[in-house]
C-alpha cells in the first residue's frame, strides 16, 4: 500500500426505490475531486462505517455492486470492478492502489448486479485516495510514464 | 514497516484523546465536530500513520484510561521500536457492544489549511478486519494506514454521523495516535 496523500469520502444514495438489477449510479460532482489523480479506492459497507456523513444507513453488502472508473480522456481505467474486492476490512485491512491516472468523477457509475439485501434510501460509501493534479506530475512523474 | 507497504519511518508517536461530548442529550446530533485538543508537537510534522484505538472489551473508559488501558499489539512501534517513543495504547471505544468507531469520521487538515482526510472513517484506522469466517479481529499483522502528509492539528476534527443514540456512557473519549517524523 502506498502512503495515502490525501482522501475524500464520497457517497452514492439508492434513492427511494431500490434501482433494478443491472442501474448504472452515477456520481454527483464534488468539486474537490476535479483534476485529481486517484490512487486508491475503498469501498465501504455499514461495518466500516454504520451511518453516512449525510445521515443515510450504508449499505450491509457489498456483493452485487461493482464499480467503473472513467478517466478524463474518457476511457475506463476501471471496468465492472468488484466492489466487495475494494472493501478493506475482507481483504485483511488492505486497501487496492492504482497506477495514477486522472479521475473524471461525474462520468463513473456504479452499477447494481444484484439487489439483494438493499434497500431504499442506503448509500453506499467511497473513500478516494488521491493527489492533486500538480502534485502528481512533480512526485508521481516516474509512475506515469 | 515496510513489511506492511509503508516505506516511510516514523521516529515519534503522539496519542491523542478527544472528548466526544459532556451532555448525554448531544449523542445523537449528527455532525458535530470535536476539535483535537491543542497538540503543538504536531503541528507541521510528517504524519505517516494514524492509528485509532479500540478494543472489544473495555465499557467504561473512564475507569481504566491510564490504569488498564489494553495494549494493541500491532503498531509501528511494536515492530519499529529504534528512535521510536513508545506510548501506552489508549482506552477503548466500545460501549456496550456498540462500537462507534462506525460513527466516527476524521478529518485533518494540513499545514496549508487543505483538507487532506475528509471523513475519514475511523474504524478503517482501527486495525479491525473480518477473518475468513466472518468474525471481526485485530489483526496480528498489523494493516496499517500508511499517509503522508504534514498535519495542522489545530483545524482536525472528528464528527459523528447521526444515531449513536445508545451509547450513554460519559465522557466518551476517542483516542488516536499518530505517528510522525
């Protein structure tokens, strides 16, 4: 695991109605996380963290979600990634790290596989490791090439 | 330290506490921030690790904060011990089978007054992970949170999420340390 620069929690609400099996989520735009490289991403169920910043419970399974991260040159870096493999507390407290690559938030989606056991108004939780734009083309130059 | 992927050494740890709340009709306010108190050893200085303390069996902190407070076994400290001052670990966080660390959320800022942790839940600076059959431990290896960054601990804070209405023991105390150089 590399040394966490910096991270932002973010949050994905089901809405009212649980969306159907194979809803793609998109993010709401945070504007702390433009022009951000990512480097890390956890995936958080109501174990890590029981109740949202904004209130809403968090989601108790993690299994039929998955996650696809689009960069700004609007290709996905990531493509259907399990979200239960992004969950640190199953994976023996290991966060997954990425090679750097430059995050377009508002264009990712989480896409809903399966239904089972969530509900209406959960949310599901994010927690963005990053640098910002400047200070990855000075300290993360060499991982980028 | 480098068997847990951080390559960054500490030489200090500094534990922390924070008092929650005084007046039990506060618990269940959602997202009031509780500043750390004032800590000048660690303004500006390279924070590599943040360890929240917590434990499985302690109620009433209290009572054992410095007298029989547990001692984690998976620090830094305990694997890094050279130019490393070594602390007490802190009191627990589990009220009454309640652990709020799922309802606490940190977040540090830097020397810069940037937000570098914005609600960072605090039960993933725990060391708390579920083994293959699904119960929580503390894992022996010791998953550290590996950061960098410089801290102004000053404008830091940990707030609640809403609904730890259960937890009526006073006052409860969340306890960090931190690790720098």
């Amino acid at each position: 695991m590399k040394p966490i620069k910096n991270s932002y929690l973010i949050e994905v609400n089901l809405g009212s109605t649980v969306p159907g099996a194979g809803a793609n989520l998109t993010f709401q735009d945070y504007p702390q996380l433009r022009n951000i490289y990512v480097t890390g991403v956890e995936v958080l169920d109501s174990s890590t963290c029981a109740i949202s910043p904004s209130g809403r419970t968090v989601v108790s399974v993690l299994s039929g979600i998955t996650l696809t991260l689009i960069d700004k040159f609007n290709q996905e870096q990531l493509k259907q990634y399990p979200a239960v493999d992004l969950n640190p507390e199953v994976r023996s407290g290991f966060y997954r790290d990425f090679v750097p690559f430059p995050l377009q938030l508002t264009k990712s989606f989480i896409t809903i596989l399966s239904t089972a056991s969530l509900s209406a108004n959960q949310s599901i939780l994010l927690n963005i490791f990053y640098v910002n734009e400047a200070e990855a083309k000075t300290t993360l130059r060499p991982r980028l090439k | 330290m480098e068997n847990y992927g951080n390559n960054i050494e500490c030489i200090k740890a500094l534990r922390v506490n924070v008092q929650l709340y005084e007046d039990i009709t506060l618990n269940n306010k959602p997202n009031f921030r509780y500043y750390f108190p004032e800590t000048p050893e660690l303004n500006g200085k390279n924070i590599v690790n943040i360890k929240f303390n917590a434990g499985a069996n302690i109620i009433d902190q209290v009572s054992v904060y410095g007298s029989t407070a547990i001692d984690l076994p998976n620090t830094i400290i305990s694997e890094n011990s050279k130019g490393v001052v070594q602390q007490p670990a802190g009191p627990d966080v589990t009220f009454g089978g309640i652990d709020i660390d799922k309802y606490l959320l940190l977040t540090v800022y830097n020397e810069k007054n940037q937000q570098v942790l914005s609600n960072y839940p605090c039960h993933d600076l725990a060391g708390y992970f579920r083994d293959e059959s699904g119960f929580f431990v503390i894992d022996s290896l010791g998953k550290i949170r590996p950061f960098d960054f410089k801290i102004n601990i000053r404008n830091s804070f940990v707030s609640t999420t809403s609904d730890i209405s259960l937890l009526t023991v006073l006052p409860p105390i969340a306890c960090f340390t931190f690790y720098y150089k």
